[in-house]
C-alpha cells in the first residue's frame, strides 16, 4: 500500500517499477493487488488490457484502522493501556506527557 499511496492510482507494473533488485515476479505483484482489493484496500477499473487499481481510502486512515486493530488485539482496547506502557518503556517521557495534556486542556 506505501508504494500504491506513493504512486497513486495504478497497475501492478507500475509498483514493479519501484522495487529494488531483486525484483519479486509480477504475478506476486499482481496476486497482492488481488488481495488487497478482497480486502476492500483497492477497487479496479478497466485500463487496456488489465487493471488500473485505486485505493479505497488514504493512508491516514488505513493507519487509524491498524491501530484500532492493534490496540483492540494487544492492549485490551484500551488506550490508557497503550500510554502507560509507552511512559513505562520510556518511549515517552512525563514531561512529554504533561506538556501533551497542557496542550490539550487549551484546545
């Protein structure tokens, strides 16, 4: 999806293009196109002879859906769960934490 968001509407040459030797064959390219418009990430449209692919939504928001799905799975769907661990881990500091919260009292 990086390279499809990069590229824009698309087809699975066009991301073929972009990846480094050793290039992985077209057909798995074009196998996870497929999979991702199963899964509702792209949808197609007619171009010549195959497929220009588009995503479905932007990359904003599949992040905000991945992240929903990763704190659901591994934080007990709690968001609470996900800062205390950062604050824990030392991934975000208390100073960092406060000034966040100052910011957020004011909006």
């Amino acid at each position: 999806m990086e390279m499809i968001w990069q590229i824009g509407n698309c087809t699975p040459r066009d991301v073929y293009a972009l990846y480094p030797d050793p290039k992985p064959h077209i057909n798995t390219i074009a196998t996870m196109f497929q999979s991702l418009e199963r899964k509702g990430y792209l949808t197609h449209q007619m171009k010549g002879r195959g497929y220009l692919y588009i995503p479905t939504m932007d990359q904003k928001d599949y992040g905000r859906g991945k992240f929903e799905t990763f704190v659901s799975r591994y934080f007990g769907n709690s968001y609470m769960n996900v800062v205390s661990t950062l604050v824990k881990e030392e991934k975000v500091s208390r100073e960092e934490l406060t000034e966040f919260l100052d910011r957020l009292k004011k909006q």
